[in-house]
C-alpha cells in the first residue's frame, strides 16, 4: 500500500482500541474479563464465545450473555442458536440477562449444558450479586460480557473491574 516501516510503526504505536469491543482486562491476578459489552447479534457472540474459549483455555471460562436486541422474526431462534453453541465450546458457566436472553439458557441445557452452571437473571443487581461471589471464590477465570447496547452490560464490566 505504499507505507514505510516507520509510518506503519508509527501507527500501529498510536492505535487504540475501540472501547467496549473485545477489550481484555486483568483484574487481578487470575481473573481476565473480556469486555465485548458494546453490541450483540448471533454471528457476534458465537465469535466472542471463540474468543473466550480461546483465551480462556486452562481457566474456568464464564459467559455472561445478555439479550440480543433488533433481531425481529430471527429473535428466537438467534438466541438459541448461541445457546447450543455455548455447549460446543468448553465453557464452565453461564450467566444470561434480559427476557430474550432466556432462550440461551434454556437452549444450552437442552443441548447438553450442565443445569447446575446456568443462571439466568431479570434483575441486573442479582446477577451482580453473583458474579461478584463467582469471581470472590474462583481463582484462574475468564469472563466474556456481551450483550446488545441496550442491556448495558458495560455496567457489569465496570462493576466487575471497580471490585477487584
């Protein structure tokens, strides 16, 4: 494309991450949040969910799905397409927040994911309140948090990042 080595360095140096998009937090030692809190659609989860099982890999690996929005007639069935992905992936625990999101879960059981490791919440201060003891008790853990704008799940993230 006609760039040098320097401009290209130059570049890659001043480059900054979009906030809220596959961010990578070390809280503490042991536990990593991935912050991918800014927008949901299925396609986007199921790559977020490679991600976490890819960066994940030797920890304890929990996805917090919260519901997609604007997926009109698809609404359903997105939702439980990544519920039966969630269980094609090694992932420990999940955690899943609004209404829609309900059908991840239930999906993810249905396809073999152990009941016992999924939760579901309506009340963001209870799922909060959860997350807060998971990470309180655990010690090698990834998070992914991922919903659409709508659900703010970046409160999660901040809450999650405020409580090392």
């Amino acid at each position: 494309m006609g760039f040098s080595h320097t401009e290209i360095n130059t570049g890659l140096k001043k480059y900054r991450k979009l906030k809220r998009r596959l961010n990578i937090r070390r809280i503490r030692s042991g536990i990593t949040i991935i912050d991918d809190s800014y927008s949901a659609n299925p396609h986007a989860v199921k790559s977020a969910i490679d991600v976490l099982s890819h960066i994940g890999k030797g920890s304890n690996k929990v996805a917090v799905l919260g519901s997609m929005t604007r997926l009109g007639a698809y609404r359903v069935k997105g939702h439980k397409e990544v519920g039966k992905y969630i269980v094609e992936r090694d992932i420990q625990h999940l955690y899943t927040y609004g209404k829609d999101a309900q059908w991840i879960k239930d999906s993810a059981i249905e396809y073999g994911f152990p009941k016992q490791n999924a939760y579901h919440f309506t009340d963001k201060r209870a799922l909060h309140y959860h997350l807060l003891r998971k990470i309180a008790s655990e010690s090698q853990t990834t998070i992914l948090i991922k919903g659409s704008n709508k659900m703010k799940m970046g409160k999660t993230v901040q809450l999650l990042i405020k409580h090392k």
